[in-house]
C-alpha cells in the first residue's frame, strides 16, 4: 500500500496545505477489467484539497471516497468532486462511491446550496457508514471504528497488500477524535497509525480532538508499528507535539507534511 499525503492542515486549509486528505494507493485484481490494476481511495475531501489530488492522480480514477464526518474541514472539497464528475473529464463515468455517516447526503446539499431535488444519483452512490462492518475496494478492506467528536465520525482500520506484495498491510486513520477504547480496538497492531492531533495539552475540553499525550497514549496501548501526525492547527508548534507524543509512545514518529508518500 501506498498512503500520500494530499492536505493535512487541521481544521482548516493553511499556508503550507490544503486541509484533511490522504490517498491510499494498491495494485489489485479487477474483475470487470480482467486485470490488475492500481486502486484509488481518498480518505476526507477538505478545503483546497481536490486541486491538489490532481497531482497525484487523474481524478477521474477514483474508485471511492470515504468521509471520517461531515464537518467542512474534512468534506467541502466534495463539490469540485461533483463537478468534474457531472460537468468535466469525468462526465458520464458510473456513479462513485461515497461513504461516510448517515447525514452525508444532506450535508452535501448544504455546502452545495441545493434542496432534496437534487441527489447526485447520477455521479455519487452514497453509502451509509456502521461501526465495525468492513466494506471492500478493490484489494482493500475498510473497516470503521467509531470516534468521540462533537458530531458523529469514524476512524479507518485499512487492510491491503504490502508494497512487496507478500502479505498483508494495515493502516489506521483516526479522522478527528479525542481518545476512546473503539479507536484503540480499531488501531490495534497496525503497521501505520495516521493519527489527528488537533490539540496540545493546554487545551482541556474533551470529545473533540486529542492532544500529544493522548495520541500518543493510543499509539501505545493500540500496539503499533508506526505513527504519523497530522490536523496540526497553522497557529500550533509542532515540536509540542512531539514532545507530548513522546511522553507517552516511544516507537517512531514523524510530523506528516503535504507531498509526502508513505510505503507499506
């Protein structure tokens, strides 16, 4: 597998990214083509980011978006999706899948300004998350986790081939939570925890986002081989975040950065 860095500002986009996406990338086997081939999953659509996936792929290549919540950050850019999908390149492709928390579609209508007329039948099949029941794509399995957040949202246990296809490999993104046991269970022993970490220790309220030490304290108990920070705030010094993440996890980490590609 393959995860690429698209935005990962957090909530909002910023200076140096656009906000919340990440492509997840693996060759597989499909039976409609008769052939393998590479498969395309965006995690999060956020601000900016859409512009941005197009150096990554023809955006047309997509072969399903999956939506961690329905707050702007993590799923405004849906509305270019929609209109290269009904009015550009990709005019005329069979619907793609969009998953994500029951709401989504009215969500979507929201930011787009449209009423219950419109359904997107023709460019998006909407589907309907439910916590721990896997879904598939291509050769991957995606299996959601619910999170603690001030509006219902997931985190991603994702499984796939390795990248020297001679096993199996796991990614766990969080989307945007504070911590809980359902996040910890869905990150156990994975290969790479993508972990927000939307807040430092000076903020105290809980069920929104997780500071360093909490991230950090689910990177331990979850077991991981790996941990990748990310929805880092403009205004916030990543080197405290860091420091509060090595307080608690003393496996490699690193500060995520738009561009960056990951291996697994």
């Amino acid at each position: 597998m393959k995860l690429n860095i698209v935005g990962c500002t957090g909530s909002m986009s910023g200076p140096r990214a656009a906000a919340s996406c990440y492509l997840v990338q693996a060759r597989g086997y499909d039976e409609a083509l008769g052939k393998e081939r590479l498969w395309n999953v965006a995690f999060d659509l956020g601000p900016g980011s859409f512009g941005q996936l197009w150096n990554y792929i023809d955006p047309s290549t997509l072969d399903a978006v999956v939506f961690s919540h329905c707050h702007a950050d993590h799923m405004a850019d849906v509305i270019s999706l929609h209109v290269h999908r009904h009015w550009g390149p990709a005019r005329g492709n069979p619907p793609l899948r969009l998953f994500g928390p029951q709401g989504l579609l009215e969500r979507i209508r929201g930011v787009d300004g449209v009423g219950e007329e419109e359904d997107y039948a023709s460019d998006f099949t909407i589907v309907t998350l439910a916590s721990r029941v896997a879904f598939t794509v291509g050769p991957l399995t995606i299996t959601p986790a619910e999170g603690w957040h001030s509006v219902p949202s997931f985190g991603f246990r994702v499984e796939g081939p390795s990248e020297d296809r001679k096993g199996t490999s796991t990614l766990f993104y969080t989307g945007d939570t504070d911590r809980c046991q359902t996040i910890v269970d869905g990150a156990r022993g994975v290969d790479v925890l993508l972990s927000e970490v939307g807040f430092t220790s000076d903020e105290t309220v809980e069920g929104i986002h997780m500071d360093g030490i909490r991230a950090g304290g689910v990177a331990t108990d979850a077991s991981v081989g790996r941990m990748l920070l990310t929805h880092i705030q403009p205004w916030t010094d990543p080197a405290i975040l860091l420091a509060e993440v090595r307080s608690m996890w003393d496996g490699p980490v690193d500060l995520v950065c738009a561009g960056q590609a990951y291996f697994f």
